[in-house]
C-alpha cells in the first residue's frame, strides 16, 4: 500500500513525569521528576525514527522551560508538541472555571515560549474531559481536543484506578461515564465554540480499547486482529501510550510506588521491544500523522466542501 491508501493513525504519548502518576495514584507533594524527559522520550524518539512513526505528545506545561531542549528536538524530528494542562490536576473537571482558563492558557503559552511555535492540541488528564472544558478550549485558542475515551469500559477503568491508589478520593471524583460515544473525528459545537475531537480508538462492538495500556493485556494476534480492522474499515487509528512505557523500574531507578502501573513489571528490553513490535503493523497499515497534520487535512476538506457548496 501507498500512504494515500491506507487511513491515517496518530500514535500519541502522554507525556506524565514520575510525580504526576504517583499523584494519580493518590501520592502527594513529590518533586518534579525529571526522568521521562532525560531517559523515556529520547528512547521514544529512537523507536519513531526506525518504525517510520511522527507522534504528538501532550506535555504538562510546567515542565516546558526545563525541558525545552528535548522537546525543540522532538519539533525537529517532525513530531508535535499539544498541552496536557499546566500542572495536571485531578480530579480535572472539578477544577474551579476560573483556574480551568488558567491551566489551558498557562500550558499553551508556557509550552509555545519553549518550543518556538503554536500549540493547537489537548488532552484532558486521565481522559477526563467535559463539555465545560471543551468551550475553555475553545475560548483559549485551541483546535483540537484528544481527551474523549467513547467507551463504556471508562467506569471499571476509573474503579481500578481507585482500588490501586493509595488515596481514591481524587479518581472517585472524575467523570465516570464518556463525553461522547463517537468513534471516529468529529467537529464538537456549541454555540459560537468549536473543538475537532479526536476520540481514542475502540473497537465498534464491544468498544475495547486499542491503546498500548491494553497491548500489555492480549497477545499479538488479537491486537493485530483490531488493527485489520480499522485499516479494513477504513478508519482512522488512534493509538496512546505513557511515556513511562519506555522507563525500566529496576533499570531506571523508578519509585518503586509506580509498580502497580500497567507495564512496570515489565523489564525495559521487553517493554521496548513490545513497543516496537506495536508500532511496526501500525506503521505498515496506515499512514503516520501527527493529530494537527490530520486537523489540518481534515480542515482541508471540510474548507473545499463549503466552497463547493457556494
């Protein structure tokens, strides 16, 4: 297959330092942790660059400056830069509207100052997203939104994450049923306020999600299986992972706190090479696209429709 046949995929990386899973996980007041940008996203970088794959990764904001360099470097390897908020708050659709507009502003501007360039994308914490925060979206220069998980399987995630934390105050609090049910990209309005939406790839049916959380789960000829099935069907692939997927716990020196994360028990040559086994199939399939190259495409068309219309 040429890259105009095959539909596109977006792999994406949430870019969570140490500190802010552990936050999720219900552990308080640490530090910033600086190895998912000295060790993961260089490893990351590497695996793209031998499987053919441009990636977006959502980054909280406060980490932009310190890391600049990392993230420049990543710009140039034709990858995108989005905002995950500014410092990652949960629950995040109990935030405050007056602190929501400052999360979304603070890591946009804060991210485009670092890395020399606009920042259109976001991706809500923990998939936590609503229509409030969409229009703070809208209202704060945003294009597009990757935050929806349309699936019905959000209510047992959300419960695991609360029987695993070590405080579930704050995952009990989050949205526990999905924003929206579509499967594939779609333009969200209300009113005067418009988002494109990128929604996490489940499969049609049973709505399991193809997402490299879910790799560590099934084995390589199911996960090929649903690959086939979106390339078949023609549809657009929307594949997350951490960047903690590409940090070993022993071989890191990780807080051993993060072992209940999906992966960790993993060893790092396995966990890379399940990395790069995943990507491959997905990069022989479909065409690799940042989410702002499928914005602007999809832009693109919607833009000729209208004039054609006239």
């Amino acid at each position: 297959m040429n890259a105009s046949s095959r539909p596109p995929a977006t792999v994406s990386v949430d870019v969570d330092p140490v500190d802010l899973h552990l936050l999720g996980y219900g552990f308080l007041g640490l530090p910033a942790d600086p190895l998912v940008y000295t060790a993961a996203l260089p490893r990351l970088a590497e695996v793209f660059a031998r499987c053919g794959v441009h990636a977006t990764f959502f980054v909280v904001g406060r980490d932009a400056e310190a890391h600049a360099a990392i993230l420049r470097a990543l710009i140039a390897g034709g990858h995108e830069i989005a905002s995950h908020s500014l410092s990652h708050p949960m629950p995040f659709v109990r935030v405050p509207r007056s602190r929501l507009v400052h999360e979304l502003a603070e890591s946009k501007q804060r991210l485009e100052a670092a890395c020399g360039g606009e920042v259109v994308g976001f991706r809500a914490p923990n998939w936590d997203i609503s229509p409030r925060a969409v229009i703070s979206l809208a209202e704060t220069g945003y294009r597009y939104d990757a935050s929806a998980f349309p699936s019905p399987l959000l209510i047992p995630a959300r419960a695991l994450l609360a029987l695993k934390a070590h405080d579930p105050r704050a995952a009990l609090r989050m949205r526990p049923w999905p924003f929206t049910l579509h499967r594939q990209p779609f333009r969200w309005r209300d009113g005067s306020h418009e988002v494109f939406q990128f929604p996490i790839s489940v499969t049609p049916w049973l709505r399991f999600l193809v997402y490299h959380t879910t790799r560590y789960l099934i084995g390589e000829k199911r996960f090929l299986k649903h690959l086939d099935g979106f390339a078949r069907r023609g549809e657009s692939l929307f594949y997350p992972l951490h960047a903690v997927d590409a940090l070993g716990l022993t071989e890191d020196k990780v807080d051993t706190r993060l072992a209940r994360h999906p992966g960790m028990e993993k060893s790092l040559a396995d966990k890379l090479a399940m990395l790069e086994a995943s990507l491959r199939p997905i990069a022989a399939r479909f065409e690799s696209l940042t989410y702002r190259e499928q914005l602007d495409r999809l832009e693109g068309v919607a833009s000729r429709e209208r004039k054609a219309a006239t």
